[in-house]
C-alpha cells in the first residue's frame, strides 16, 4: 500500500486568483435614518410571531454575530446579495478576530436578520444557507444547506423603516423542526476552491420586482476598528449576547448576481465593512462533534474507477466486491493532552488486512483521487498507524497496547488532520488491482 501511495502523486488544486472586486454605485446604501425596530420572533412552522422579543436567543448559544454598527442599508434593487463568514471548529486558530469551536457540526435552530423597506410587504423573503463557500463565487445551480422562505414580514409604506428579525426554525411552540445542519471551516472544502473556501455562505433576496427593492434591503454590518469576530457569541472569553460582532472571517466584499445588475463581486466604498446583518443560533456544545465524512464513493468529487458507486448518504468508499463500500468513523475526544479517540473501520471484507493511515490534507481538494478499485482521500505527507487483520470485515485502531493516535503519528501541534483505510480485496472486481479504500474522515485535534 505504501508502495501505491508513494508512487500516486497527490496535487491539491492550488489557490486561485481572488475575485476582482467593483465598487457600488453610492446609492446603493443608503442611511438608516430612524431607529431600527424590533420585529420580535418569527415561528416558521407554525406561522406565528412572539413580538418585540427578537433578542431572545433560541439555541443556547449565539456560534455568528455579524451586528456591529448598522447604520446603512443595501437596497437589493431585483437582485441577490450573497456574503459569507465562518462557524468555527475546535482546532480553529485563537487570535484577536478567532476563537476555536466545540464542534465539526452545529444545527442551526434560529438566525436573525436586519432589512429595511419602504414597501408595504416584503414579498418572500429568501435566506439560504451554503456550508462551503468560496468567497465571491456563484451560487446559481447550487444546492443550500438550509434554504428559507419567509413572508409576512414587517414592513412600511412609503419610508422606509427598518427592522430585526428573529427567524425561529425549531424551538416550541412549534411542532415540527426545521432546524438545519452546518458543517464547520467550509469542510469538505469547495473543489477547486481556491483562497478563503473555509467559509460558509448565506444568500439574501426578495420576490418584488426591481422597482419595488430600489429601497429594500440588507442593514449592512460589521466594523472590525470596533468589533471583534467572536465579540457577541459563545467563543468570547467573557460571553455577552447583548454584544455586536464583526461576523468571524467576514470579508469587506459580497457577491451580487441573479438581477439587473452584471454579476460579480462587489463593496462599498463608504462603508467600513461590505457585509450584512446575521446572527446563527444553535445548541452548539451539547453534543460536540469532532469528526467529518469526505470523499465518499458515491459519485461526488472524483469518480470511483468502474462508477462502482455507492448510495449518497452512506458516507463509505466506493463499492468493493461483496458490494459495499469500507466505511471509516471515528469515537471519542481528540485532545493532544487527552487522546481518546478510536478509528473504526467496517464494511470490509471479512478475513482482509487493512491498513490505517493518517494524512494532512485531503486529496484532490476534498473530492479525492482515483487509486485502485476506490479513492484516495488523504494527502501527503501520511503516517502509517498500523496493519490489522480484519474480523469479519472490521477492525479498529488503536487496539489494546497500541500507543493512541497523536503519539503513533507523532504531531504535538492542533490541527485539522485526515484518516483513511487501505483494505485488500483479492476478489477479480473493477481494475487489475487487489486492494480499496474506505471513505475520508476529517478530525478536528485541540490541545
């Protein structure tokens, strides 16, 4: 397996070029001239609102607060704004503007959200939500993590009078959820991604014709000289909701597409940060999650060598003879000072050897590379953890008297690292070689 590794040359699609940024016509934001009001709390399934109480956070944690200083807003004008920022994960960096995370997975239960309007209805209002973005890049064709579409909105006629929001998807009254998941930093990164791609997106934009957004639209938010990225969520060291943020990662530039303006990537010139009011709500500590599926063989990325695919969802490698595909997941904390964790791997084929190995990046961009009868997902440079002799197509490392993770493969520093399973499979199937592989796993290591 080393041998095949070795001689695979594992290329990570290097960063592009960033988008070429337009400034907005001075009319395109204008000033917030009264108070911003308190819309209160929309429950989206039940249709229902508790007014006047938009501060009342609906998951236990605020984990994005981008709220700082809006004092002007982005008339939309007929078209889509798309801006960004970042959820973080445990081993994301700590500095002034970066705080780690608790979790490779948070479900979003609530967001809040700042517009202004002279319209007397806002006509559907639609939020959606991209796990991994590329910053300033399209999001036509693209499927959205959560998507939400909201009518009823308050609104104004005649001047324009400005609102928050609280969009409720899970917490009662309501009978029925539609709280949705984000994954953490962008992962699986955007194939091809380029620079900035741990970023998630969040999509802005009303069903009233152009005419009527001439001015509807966005509080346009953030100023880093005044707030910090984590100020006014769970990662600040000293926790105060009632604080603005500077949204984590945000950058000074949105993508404008989908309307009467020509698409691309565009920022304010008069404005200390070109980025829109959200806040994201989620439980976001009560059951961590530290591990992450990639390169699945279910068509995704690159395709598995024979289209020996396997069903979307299944989070396995590509199918290997008895028709499965070897899955890899991971139990436990990944601490440096206190390693629990335990690889898993299954669906393998029973009295094969397998070998466990970690990476330090992931292949092909996240989408992985053609090797043997399945894909490679991790990239150079790896570490052998150990061979194991499958029972009944399963095994796990470490195994009783094995050094754990962090100690076999020798790293002192946290970090973001990738694991995969190499498994023989002798059986004539697919290409001339004899061995598979499982899916990827991203683990997220703090100290």
């Amino acid at each position: 397996m080393l041998r095949s590794l070795a001689c695979m040359g594992v290329v990570l699609i290097g960063a592009s070029a960033s988008a070429q940024q337009q400034p907005l016509p001075s009319s395109r934001a204008q000033p917030i001239t009264g108070t911003v009001r308190d819309g209160g709390v929309y429950h989206l399934a039940q249709g229902t609102w508790t007014r006047h109480a938009a501060q009342t956070q609906l998951g236990a944690d605020t984990i994005y607060d981008n709220t700082c200083t809006g004092v002007s807003f982005g008339p939309l004008a007929g078209d889509h704004f798309v801006d960004e920022g970042r959820i973080p994960s445990p081993s994301g960096p700590s500095n002034q503007n970066n705080r780690p995370g608790c979790s490779m997975v948070y479900t979003i239960d609530g967001f809040q959200i700042g517009y202004c309007t002279d319209q007397p209805s806002m006509g559907t209002y639609t939020v959606n939500f991209y796990e991994r973005y590329a910053t300033c890049a399209t999001v036509v064709g693209v499927t959205p993590t959560g998507s939400i579409a909201i009518t009823g909105l308050p609104a104004s006629a005649g001047t324009a009078a400005c609102w928050i929001v609280t969009i409720d998807l899970d917490s009662p009254p309501q009978t029925a959820s539609l709280a949705f998941d984000m994954r953490v930093d962008g992962l699986p990164p955007v194939p091809g991604g380029g620079a900035n791609t741990n970023l998630f997106g969040w999509e802005s934009y009303s069903s009233l014709p152009a005419a009527s957004t001439a001015q509807t639209g966005p509080i346009i938010a953030g100023n880093a000289a005044v707030c910090l990225g984590y100020d006014g969520t769970r990662w600040d060291l000293v926790v105060n909701y009632a604080e603005a943020g500077t949204g984590m990662s945000t950058l000074n530039q949105f993508r404008v597409e989908q309307g009467p303006t020509v698409a691309g990537c565009y920022y304010y010139p008069n404005s200390p940060m070109s980025s829109f009011h959200l806040e994201l709500y989620s439980d976001s500590c009560q059951a961590p999650v530290y591990s992450i599926p990639y390169c699945s063989g279910d068509g995704s990325g690159a395709a598995c060598p024979c289209a020996n695919h396997t069903p979307v969802g299944n989070d396995e490698g590509c199918l290997h003879s008895l028709g499965m595909g070897g899955k890899l997941t991971a139990t436990g904390v990944p601490r440096i000072t206190a390693d629990t964790v335990t690889l898993h791997g299954t669906q393998m084929p029973p009295d094969s050897f397998a070998l466990y190995f970690q990476g330090s990046g992931q292949s092909g961009n996240g989408g992985g590379s053609v090797l043997g009868d399945g894909k490679l997902c991790a990239s150079n440079p790896m570490v052998r953890l150990k061979t194991i002799h499958n029972a009944g197509g399963a095994s796990q490392y470490p195994q009783a008297g094995d050094p754990s993770i962090h100690v076999r493969a020798q790293f002192t520093l946290p970090g973001t690292r990738t694991y995969q399973v190499w498994y023989r499979n002798a059986a004539a199937y697919c290409t001339a070689s004899t061995f598979n592989l499982s899916n990827g796993l991203a683990i997220a290591w703090g100290v």
